[in-house]
C-alpha cells in the first residue's frame, strides 16, 4: 500500500509513505549538511571536540566556534528554509501557479520594505529592523488580498497579477529610499537585502525557532483542506470546506511564514519558489506537498550557506546571493519547459 492512516486520539491522518520516505532522506541530507557547518571552517573541530564544546567543556575556543556561531547559524539556516518552504508550498496552492510564491507576489519585497523603511527613516536596531519586517509583510498582504478580492472572495490568477504589480511599486520604493538614505544607512540596507546568515544570536535563533515550529504546524494542518482547494471551490465547498475562508487563513499563515524568514534573515530568493516544485516532484503528491516542503527549504538553505562561505574563502558571500544566482537558472529552466508542454 502507498499510504497508511496514523490515528491520535480522535482524529486520523492518511500518509503517503513516498512522502516520509522523502521527508527522511532530505532531513538525513540536512543533519549531514548541519553537522559539516559545525565541525568545519577556519577553526576545524573533530566530532569528540564538538560534543565537548556543546557540553560546556573541552577547549574554549572551540565552544565559541561551535556553541556560539555555527550552532546558531546552522539552527536558523533550517527554520528559514522551512518556513519558505512551507509558505512557497502554500501560495502555490492558493494560487494554482508554480510561480505563485511569495518572491514573485511581492511579500517578500513588502518585508523588504518594512525592513528598509526602518533602517533608512528611523535607523532601527536589528529587532526593530525585524519588527519592521514583519509589518511590513502584513500591510502588504492585506493591501494584496483587499486589491484581489472580487465578488467576496480572491481568485488566484488575479492574486498572482495583482501581487507581482504590488511587488514592482514596492521595488521602486525601496530604491528611491536607499537613493535618498545616508551613505551608511545605504550601506546597512544593501548589506540586509542581501539576505545573510552571519551573526546569528540564541536570542535570535530561540524566538524565530519558536514562532517558525507553531506556523510549521498550522500550515502542516493546513495541507489537506489545501489539497481540496486545488480540485476548484465548487468540489471542495462540496467535501465539506469554506474556500475562502481557507484560502484567507492560508494567506494569513503562508505571509507569517515568510516575514518571519525575512525578519531573521532578510530577503533569500529561490528557495520559496523552487522547494515546493522539487518536494512535488519526489513525492508526486497530488496535492501541496507541506511537511516535504518545509524539509527541502531547510537542506536547500543549509546547502546553500555551506556554498556561500566556501566559495571563495576566507571571504564569505551572503547566503541570498547563492540563493539568488540558482533561482535565476531555475526560474529559466521553468519558464523553457513551460513554454514546450504549451506548444505540445
């Protein structure tokens, strides 16, 4: 059998055993991935120096290395790429559009926004820079859905359209703030529009790691009234959902996901919009492939960050610009096939 049911309690969930079979290989792929950032770099830790250095005991600057820099990096490497995982997985099904992902929507440049806006007007501290992220995320979700909506409810095509001419006004404003911002404003904009992994905190890695598993779960739980919704409102009205109201609480969940991906890590493109599709392709589920999702996302960040600090060592690039040069190929690579299977 392809698919067996787990019972807890009251309810019970049908699982593809293709999907956990996946879902294992990939988080087996970011454990080895995980344990490599640890162990290596400019300061080099055998395994036996490592579980030393996150007991508290052995060499001390191997406790700086492991317990305070690559530990926290490695940790929020994996709760970005889940998060946009999960929210690219989500906007695709809303949207019934391979390139429905937050990238190409516009609420990542609405992030960006909030983000720029506070650093460049307000000079904001990085919490605040988050903060502002996170808002301005939201604003431009709502502005998106309320511009969408027709006839009481949003269609996705028009979400997709209404999202990318939203994205592009936006891209302008961030523009015109860092023309018009100081030198050092500008510089501290670039450098966090770029989307980078350096410095993580605890502090840091424990608020977003907490908040990125409650939105993990409601998306998870999100997954089938999703795939519902993919088969058309009439089908899944009659299988006992309220499209829009689905679709609402999707949005609302997917544009969490993604300003708190943002938030901790400023703008990384690809991997919202190419996670999804991969995960969908080694499953082959029918419907939003949520849990394979948010585990590709975590191994696409990981590996992702692993290249951008050794490329061109001891110089270290942002994880975004990694991130951004693979989508480009792929959005390419996508927009190619597509254009085949349409003259077929």
């Amino acid at each position: 059998m392809s698919e067996f049911v787990v019972r807890l309690g009251p309810l019970s969930v049908r699982v593809r055993r293709r999907a956990v079979a996946v879902v294992a290989v990939l988080l087996a792929v970011g454990a080895a991935v995980g344990a490599a950032a640890i162990l290596y770099g400019e300061y080099t830790s055998t395994p036996a120096q490592a579980l030393d250095a996150l007991r508290g005991r052995g060499d001390v600057l191997a406790q700086v290395f492991v317990r305070e820099v690559r530990l926290p990096r490695a940790l929020a490497a994996v709760v970005v790429g889940a998060a946009l995982g999960a929210s690219g997985a989500i906007f695709q099904a809303v949207s019934g559009n391979p390139l429905g992902s937050p990238d190409i929507i516009g609420f990542t440049v609405g992030a960006a926004t909030g983000a720029v806006t506070t650093i460049v007007l307000f000079g904001g501290t990085p919490a605040q820079v988050a903060a502002g992220a996170l808002a301005g995320g939201s604003a431009t979700a709502a502005l998106v859905y309320l511009l969408a909506r027709r006839d009481g409810g949003v269609a996705g095509p028009r979400l997709v359209l209404v999202g990318v001419g939203v994205g592009a006004v936006l891209s302008a404003v961030n523009s015109l703030l860092l023309v018009r911002s100081s030198l050092a404003a500008a510089q501290t904009a670039a450098v966090w529009l770029a989307g980078s992994l350096n410095a993580m905190s605890w502090a840091t890695v424990t608020v977003a790691g907490g908040a990125g598993v409650l939105l993990c779960v409601l998306a998870t739980l999100l997954s089938r009234p999703l795939g519902l919704l993919v088969m058309g409102d009439e089908l899944a009205g009659g299988l006992g959902i309220r499209p829009q109201g689905v679709r609402a609480a999707s949005i609302g969940v997917g544009v969490a996901l993604v300003s708190l991906a943002t938030a901790i890590a400023g703008p990384i493109a690809f991997v919202a919009l190419a996670a999804p599709q991969l995960a969908g392709r080694l499953t082959r589920s029918p419907g939003p492939a949520v849990a394979p999702s948010m585990a590709m996302g975590a191994a696409l960040v990981l590996c992702c960050d692993q290249v951008a600090q050794r490329l061109f060592a001891p110089v270290q690039l942002p994880v975004g610009v990694v991130t951004g040069s693979l989508g480009g190929a792929y959005m390419i690579w996508l927009l190619t096939r597509e254009v085949r299977q349409r003259r077929r």
